[in-house]
C-alpha cells in the first residue's frame, strides 16, 4: 500500500490539518460576511419586468440598501410581496439561500408569476400627510403643511420619466386606471406609482403601502452599463 509522507511526520499532519482549519474558517468568515452586507447593507435586485419603464427598463440591475425605508417623493422603493402569503420558516431559509447565490434571481418557494406574489420596484409619489388625487395619469399632491397642489414632478426632488400613452376608454386592464379622487395618506401610509403607467399595478390597485412593506431604496442602477447612475 502506497503511504505519503504525512503517515511518518505527526508535526506535518498537524500542519495540513491547521492550513485546512484556517482555509475552512476563512471560507465561513468570507460567506459570513457577505449575507450579512447583502441582508443589512446592500444587496442586488435584477428587474425582470418593464414596470419602471423607461428609466429603469427590464433587465436593468440595482443596488437597495435596507438601511433607508423612511423615503422621500421621488425615491424609488423596493416592495415586499403585495398577496401576504406566509411562508414557513424552513422555506423561508431556503428562499434566502437561493437567493444569495443567485443573485435574488430565483427562489424555489412562494413566490408566483402574478404581480402580488412577488417583490417589486415603485415610485414613491405621496408621503404621510399628503393629499393626493390622480388625473391623466399624473399624480397631484398638497403636503401636509401646504394649501395648493402640484404635480408629482414639482415636489419630487429627483427628475424622472413616466410612460404614458393613449388608451382605448373601454380598456379596463390592471393599472390602466388614469383617475381617482383626492385622498389622504394616514401615518406610515405611502403612495406609490409604477413609471410605466398603464401596464402595472401600484397603488391605484393595491391602495396606501404601509411603511412596513418597504424592503429598502435604490441607491445604485449598474447595469446596463450605459445607464450607471446614482439615485
């Protein structure tokens, strides 16, 4: 039977067995560290639909930090699933695992091809305290401590693009609703809009999200690369 050298030397195999400790505690440290910047810090969000059209268009690729969820007009937010469905705790950690290693691109459990059963980007438009109303599919909003409204691009402190067209006046799809009356938002209650106003839901549909849905913002578009920017 072929022997090596670490059969004969005991100083030898303490010395791999150490190399391979520090190997294997360097590999739990590096994964370590990394779930814990892309749970807590920043993580990466591909967009798979053309929702945040035209700015953010499908396939682009976003840094959300988790550590801003009190946002301001304009901010665009990253949203928990709208449908509450719960899962338990041992797909949850599944869905998180898979969701590291790919990149938030696939998660084995729970989540749907409708729009409610999965997280999504929107436009922050009205926060607690304003009043809102829409027409034309432009939002008007008279904050809090204001007596005149203005359209949704005046108070936003961010310039930004919208996609709107015509539509036929019997189309009743989801998210083709360009009027509503004028509400306002309670504590913790935020309106939000998809950039692409005719095709998606947002809270035309779903109504005020609550602050507790909001995962983290947007501070980084990297790809396309043509697009890099800063929001």
């Amino acid at each position: 039977m072929k022997q090596s050298v670490y059969d004969y030397s005991f100083e030898m195999r303490r010395q791999r067995n150490r190399r391979l400790g520090i190997t294997f505690g360097l590999i739990i440290s590096v994964v370590f560290f990394i779930t814990i910047f892309m749970n807590f810090i920043l993580f990466p969000v591909l967009v798979r639909s053309d929702s945040m059209d035209p700015d953010i268009p499908k396939n682009s690729a976003l840094f959300i930090t988790p550590l801003d969820r009190t946002p301001n007009r304009g901010d665009v937010v990253y949203l928990s699933r709208m449908d509450d469905e719960k899962l338990g705790a041992g797909k949850t950690l599944i869905n998180k695992i898979c969701e590291f290693f790919t990149l938030q691109q696939f998660y084995p459990f729970g989540y749907t091809n409708r729009m409610s059963g999965k997280p999504v980007l929107r436009r922050v438009i009205g926060i607690p305290g304003d009043t809102v109303y829409l027409k034309d599919y432009i939002a008007y909003v008279k904050p809090a401590e204001d007596s005149t409204f203005l359209t949704e691009y005046e108070l936003s402190k961010k310039g930004y693009n919208t996609h709107i067209y015509s539509v036929p006046t019997e189309w009743d799809g989801i998210g083709s609703i360009g009027s509503c009356k004028q509400f306002t938002l309670k504590e913790n209650e935020y309106f939000v809009l998809a950039d692409n106003r005719i095709e998606c839901s947002d809270s035309r549909v779903w109504g005020p999200v609550d602050a507790s849905r909001i995962k983290g913002k947007a501070v980084l578009e990297y790809f396309p690369f043509m697009k890099f920017r800063f929001f």
